[in-house]
C-alpha cells in the first residue's frame, strides 16, 4: 500500500533540518504520538545524518490486528538523510520496521524549500504486511497509523518552530 505525506513548516530547510536531527525534538514529537518510551540516536558523518528511533507504542489498533501484535508494537526507524544542497533542500531514506511482526514501510524524504522562507517534508513509501488473509488489512491500519503519525509531527514541529520547546 502506498503512503504518501507532506508537511508544511514556517522556516526555511536549515532550520527545519535542524529541528529534524534534534533529539529533543524527536523525543517530543514521539511522546505526542502516545509512545510508551523511545530510544533515539543522531549519528552525522560530514553532511549524511542518520537517526535511528525505536518506539514501544500502545496496541491502538483494530481487534483483528491486536492478536498479532500483543501488548505493544515496536517500531524501528531508520532515517539516513543525504548532504544539503545549495538552497538547503535535502533528500533521504526511510525504513520502518515492526519488530517480530512481517510488517515494513521503506520509502524516500524529500525536505526543500517551498516559497517565501517556508519548507515542504514530502515522504513517499510502501507499506507491506506479508500477513495472509489479514495483510491488507494491517496495511491499512498501518497506513491510518503513520498518517496520524505525520499530522503529529507537523503540528509539533510547526509548535517548536514557534519556539514552543
């Protein structure tokens, strides 16, 4: 299944990079989205940032996918952004997996400026559940999920932009 989301911010690439690569911020924008606990690297090497996010999130999913998952569903992330370009834009690669379940999401990141001291996050991917029977329909719960995972995010970084910290 595809997922697709763009985010707006009112700053320009750097800053909302910045923001991006922040543990802090990560760690807010994690808890907003009701993790149970999260673990967070930021590792640079010269202008390529990698972020790696493991989150214990609650089972806030359909019945039919809670007897698959349990009493929380892990979530490993792995952002690897490439160097910026002259105007800050910045693309990248995101993978997410669901630990102990056949459950991935792989796709691109795509940070640049979109007018007037504004940016635009466009991330792009996949979603597979190798689930028979049932794997279109954890895809799509999974879909719900990051969906809302992203208006999170955009909302909290809109908030930390402000200065809200």
């Amino acid at each position: 299944m595809d997922l697709h989301s763009e985010l707006r911010f009112d700053a320009d690439p750097y800053a909302v990079f910045g923001m991006l690569t922040d543990e802090a911020y990560i760690a807010k924008k994690t808890t907003a989205a009701k993790a149970l606990r999260h673990d967070v690297s930021v590792h640079r090497n010269d202008d390529q940032v990698t972020i790696e996010l493991t989150r214990v999130m609650p089972p806030d999913v359909p019945d039919f996918v809670r007897r698959f998952v349990g009493e929380t569903i892990d979530i490993k992330q792995t952002d690897v952004w490439g160097p910026a370009g002259p105007d800050g834009a910045r693309t990248g690669k995101i993978t997410l997996d669901m630990v102990g379940m056949p459950v991935t999401c792989n796709g691109t990141m795509r940070l640049e400026p979109s007018g007037s001291g504004s940016t635009t996050l466009t991330i792009a991917g996949t979603i597979k559940a190798s689930i028979p029977l049932f794997g279109g329909k954890v895809e799509d719960a999974v879909h719900q999920g990051l969906t809302e995972a992203a208006r999170i995010e955009e909302r909290v970084g809109r908030a930390w932009l402000a200065g809200e910290r």
